[in-house]
C-alpha cells in the first residue's frame, strides 16, 4: 500500500467558528481517526499550533539562520495532517473527502515517494 500525506489547510480571514462547532469538529476528526486506526489505514496524525509558533532552521554556505513564523507566507498554512496508507490514490481521495467533512477544512493529499 502507497502512503499519503492528506494536510489540512487553515484559511486565515476566515469567519471564527462558533465554540459548539470547534467542539463538533474535533469530535468528528476524533471519530475519523478511530474509523482509521480501526480500518488498519492509519499511521500517523496530529494537529499544529497557530502558524505564529513556528520556527524555521536554515543552513545556506555553511551559515545557520533561524527565524520566526511560517516558512511560506500566506494566507493558508498547514494546520494538522494525516499519513495514512492506501491502495490507490481513488481511495486516498475519499479517505480526504471524509477528513474535510469532520475537520471543516481544505485537505490536499499527496503520494510519499517510493524507495
């Protein structure tokens, strides 16, 4: 089976959810995940803090830079994920489609090279 990478986009700009549909989401991502680890499909997973906490490491000619805040500037970042395995990018995909509905977000899915 092929491992995919499904990434969930946070929009910044976007209207703030309200308290009772952050609760449903997440409880609905926690009802995704088991379905996953329970399907036998799951490797791996979390969600990430705020884009401000990130920090970013950089070595050019030998000199190493670290600075604050998201490598890419935007206004969509990465805000959890999921490696999962699959048959086929078919099934990858609907593995996507059901993380979008319970997480309330863009997710794109990506193939991990071979070998």
């Amino acid at each position: 089976m092929t491992q995919y990478l499904l990434s969930v986009h946070s929009v910044a700009d976007q209207p703030v959810r309200s308290p009772e549909d952050t609760r449903q989401a997440y409880a609905d991502t926690a009802a995704f995940n088991a379905e996953l680890q329970a399907a036998g499909s799951w490797v791996f997973g979390g969600g990430l803090q705020p884009p401000a906490t990130a920090k970013v490491v950089r070595v050019r000619d030998g000199v190493l830079s670290r600075t604050d805040g998201p490598f890419a500037e935007g206004k969509e970042q990465i805000g959890g994920f999921w490696i999962v395995e699959a048959p086929d990018l078919a099934a990858a995909l609907a593995l996507a489609e059901r993380a979008s509905v319970a997480c309330r977000e863009p997710v794109e899915v990506r193939p991990f090279q071979e070998g």
